[in-house]
C-alpha cells in the first residue's frame, strides 16, 4: 500500500513502512502528472509501482486531484 499526502501542490509517496518513495507533481510541459522518485528511494516493489500508476492515472483522469494550499 501507498499513502499520498499533498505537499504545495505535490503529493508525497509514502509506504507501509513509512519511507518516502518520491513525489508526485504536474509537469506542464507534458501536461500531465509524474512521479518524480527520492533520492534515497528503495527499489520499488510491484504493489507500489501499481499504486503509483494508478494514482497518476487518477491525476490524469480527473478522479483524484491535488489540492491548493493556501499561504495567507
């Protein structure tokens, strides 16, 4: 299982274990989500992988969406 919280507009990717796989951000550029992995990430296992996917699919798709943190 992959937890996925939102940071400015980002998500962090989080496992069972509580280590930060990466982040999940919008490149506009592509003008789609992608996941952008830790430095110090873990090989990812195939349960995470999927998560992920589905996850940026979901982005992609309109299903999930990232909310705006407001600063004031």
């Amino acid at each position: 299982m992959v937890l996925f919280w939102p940071i400015q507009q980002e998500l962090d990717c989080i496992n069972d274990s509580g280590d930060v796989l990466g982040k999940i951000k919008f490149d506009g550029t592509q003008d789609k989500h992608v996941f952008c992995p830790a430095e110090e990430a873990l090989t990812l296992s195939n349960d995470e992988k999927a998560g992920i996917a589905a996850r940026l699919a979901g982005l992609d798709a309109g299903t999930y969406s990232i909310p705006m943190q407001d600063d004031d």
